[in-house]
C-alpha cells in the first residue's frame, strides 16, 4: 500500500513546530514528527505486481466468494469480510475505534477468511479442510491430563443458543493427541487457565501457573489526553484516527526516571476527552444559541479543535494481575476477570512530563488550552499536587509468564 497522507491539521502543527525542542526535567528534546504507520487499505502500491483475486458473486443470502476466472490482475486490497468490494480504501471516517465502518481497517475476520478458503490444484476456490471455525462458543476451562499434567486433555467450552446467552449447550473436546494454542487474550487466557484446576499429591494447582506468575504483570499504555483550539481552523475529523506521530519521546536516556511514550495527532477532535461534537452543541444551546448563530460557533469550534495524545509504557509489576473469584459470574455461569491495577511513580511521573511538554508546544502554537482533569474522571491519580487523569488505551499485555519450577539439576 501507498503511504496514507497526512491530515490538514498535522501539515499546520508540524509547521509551526518545526525545528523547536520542549525542556523536560531530563534535558532538552528535539521535535520530530513522522507520518503514522497504517494498518488498513489505502491506495495499492503497483510494484508489488499481480495476484489472483477472490470476488464475490451475490446470493440471495449474501455473497458467494469465487475465485475470478480472469486470471492475473493488479493487486486488489482484501475488503470487508461481507462484502469484498467494501473498504477497499480508507475512507476518513476518522472513527476507527473500535471498528472501521467500512473494515478498510485490519481486523482477525480478514486472516479468518483469507485461511478458511484455498486455491486447490485445479486453481478453484475451495473450503480449507483443516479448519473449522465454531462460533457462540465460549472456551472457559482446560482439562489437564491425570498422567501428565505438561499435557491439555480436553478444551471445556459454552456453546450460549439464545440472544441472551441464558441458554447453553456444554461441549468438551478430546485434544490428548492435539497442540491446543490460547489465543483469547490477556484478560481471558489467565482467567481460563486460572479456571483450569487440577489435584496433584501436592494439593489443587492451575494450568500452567506453578510458578504463580500466570496473570500477573498486567500492562496497558495508559493514554493521557490533552486538548484546545487552534487560532485557525485545521478540520480535524478527517482521515484515520492518527496521521501523525511525534516519534521524539519513544526514547532516550529519560526512560531512567519516567517512562517513554508515543504521541500521536490525533484527527478525531475533542471527541475523546469531551464527547464533542455532541458536548458543543449542548454548551452553545444552553448559552442559548439557536439557528445562524449556533451553527456558525459551532463550525468555528469544530473545526479549531486539536488533540494530542500521549500513550504512557508500563512497567511490568505483579500486583498488576488478572485473578478469578467464583462470586463473579457471567451469564454462562463462567467466573469473570478480577482486576488489580495501579500506577508507579515511575508512570505518573511520566505523565507530569508529558503534560509539561503538551503545555510547551500549545504555547508555541498559539493553542487555547481547554484540558481538564477532574476527580470524576474514571481513572485519575494526584502527582506532586497535581492532577492527571487517564484512559485504557486497550494494549492489553502481560498475564502469561507461563512456567513449570525445575529441579535443580
């Protein structure tokens, strides 16, 4: 794919920072700013060549995917998984989270699709016979082998049959002759493995967890967001979600002391933070503006509002841990993930600097600043008399330092 061009808005920030550095407590760091890597459809790139491509004919129930009897063509980007001639290009919805519109974005759906269907030797479109995907089922258990506990002898799963997911069949799957792989992620694969008991001579244990690191070390990139008005107005809500990252913060002998960071321009406005555009209209109609008048605040708000965006690393700490308690349930009757979470200084002191910086740059570019941290916000922590507020970014990592205590040889 070709390179996603970036937004109105970067090409004014970059200008107006261009050549500047911020002062931090570590020292001084220069500004770079570089075009974000994308996963998602833009234009094809022609030097990759040709392949074959899948289309889709339609059904009466849907798309029926054929391979085209054309033979060689340019490269074609692999659309929606419903229908291939859907998000084969980004659009700019700029609401990527948490699913493009169109799927022009990568999801798992696509490299599903691209495994479950095969060209066989007579270059025929056909179902892969080694795959079977089986949906509304719900692993939630492992059953360890008496004789071995290195070894999975059955996959326990709730397969739910109703809307509500009240009503479930119980299934089990001989795997004894199998490689069973979790892949469920960092929340749900500790809670199955901690879910996973068995009685050893030395008393009850947990699926490979005798080292007691399963679920711990939780991280997540906690995302600081800072937000205000440009003097000018540079149409954000246009393009991805991000065109442009300031690359100046991912490292460097700082990281001693506080935590590294990437900070993206966002192009999504004040919708984050604020809830905006919905939030604008509700404060100039309660400042009782109607009509000409509200519609043209409105234009001059939306279209100044710029977003930037720290995404903090974490360190590893295992009192940051995924746990499971039978008191809580869901609807299938499977306990849910307990979750212990907290900030070190190492983190917070992170996002002093951080907004130090934002503060910086805001200045140089003429930015109102309109960012608020309260202690109603969700996640919100107090360093050095002052207050910082976050959000989850959903990187979730962690949970499976997955080990066996050897014998000393």
């Amino acid at each position: 794919m070709e390179e996603i061009p970036q937004s109105y808005m970067d090409h004014k920030i970059i200008e107006g920072l261009k050549g500047t550095s911020v002062k931090l407590s570590s020292g001084e760091i220069h500004l770079m700013m570089v075009p974000s890597p994308q996963g998602r459809n833009s234009v094809p790139n022609p030097k990759y060549g040709k392949t074959k491509i899948i289309k889709a004919e339609p059904k009466d129930s849907g798309y029926q995917l054929v391979l085209d009897s054309s033979g060689k063509e340019e490269y074609k980007a692999l659309g929606s998984v419903w229908n291939p001639y859907m998000g084969e290009r980004c659009e700019g919805n700029a609401s990527c989270v948490p699913i493009c519109p169109v799927q022009a974005k990568y999801n798992a759906l696509k490299t599903l699709k691209k495994a479950l269907y095969k060209v066989n030797d007579n270059d025929n479109l056909s179902r892969n016979p080694f795959m079977q995907i089986q949906a509304q089922s719900v692993v939630y258990r492992l059953s360890i082998d008496p004789n071995d506990n290195h070894k999975v002898s059955k996959v326990h799963l709730r397969r739910y049959i109703s809307k509500e997911k009240t009503d479930f069949v119980e299934e089990s799957i001989d795997t004894s002759d199998a490689v069973v792989i979790l892949a469920a992620n960092a929340f749900e694969n500790p809670k199955i493995l901690l879910n996973s008991r068995y009685t050893t001579s030395d008393g009850v244990k947990t699926a490979a967890n005798s080292s007691d690191q399963v679920g711990r070390n939780l991280m997540d990139h906690m995302v600081m967001l800072t937000w205000g008005l440009f003097p000018e107005p540079v149409y954000p809500y246009r393009g991805p979600g991000s065109t442009t990252n300031i690359s100046s913060f991912r490292d460097g002998e700082f990281r001693k002391d506080f935590s590294a960071w990437i900070s993206p321009l966002d192009n999504w406005g004040w919708g984050w933070p604020a809830f905006s555009p919905g939030s604008d209209v509700a404060y100039f109609i309660k400042e009782k503006q109607f009509g000409a008048e509200l519609r043209e605040n409105l234009t001059d708000r939306l279209s100044k509002q710029v977003l930037f965006h720290f995404e903090i690393e974490q360190l590893p700490n295992p009192n940051n841990r995924v746990t499971i308690n039978d008191e809580y349930l869901d609807v299938l009757g499977i306990p849910r993930p307990v979750i212990h979470y907290e900030l070190t200084e190492y983190e917070m002191k992170a996002m002093e600097q951080a907004k130090d910086a934002s503060d910086q740059m805001f200045k140089r570019l003429n930015i109102k600043d309109f960012t608020k941290y309260t202690a109603e916000d969700k996640n919100s922590v107090i360093y050095n008399g002052e207050r910082y507020s976050y959000n989850g970014a959903g990187h979730i990592v962690g949970t499976h330092r997955m080990a066996l205590k050897l014998k000393n040889p």
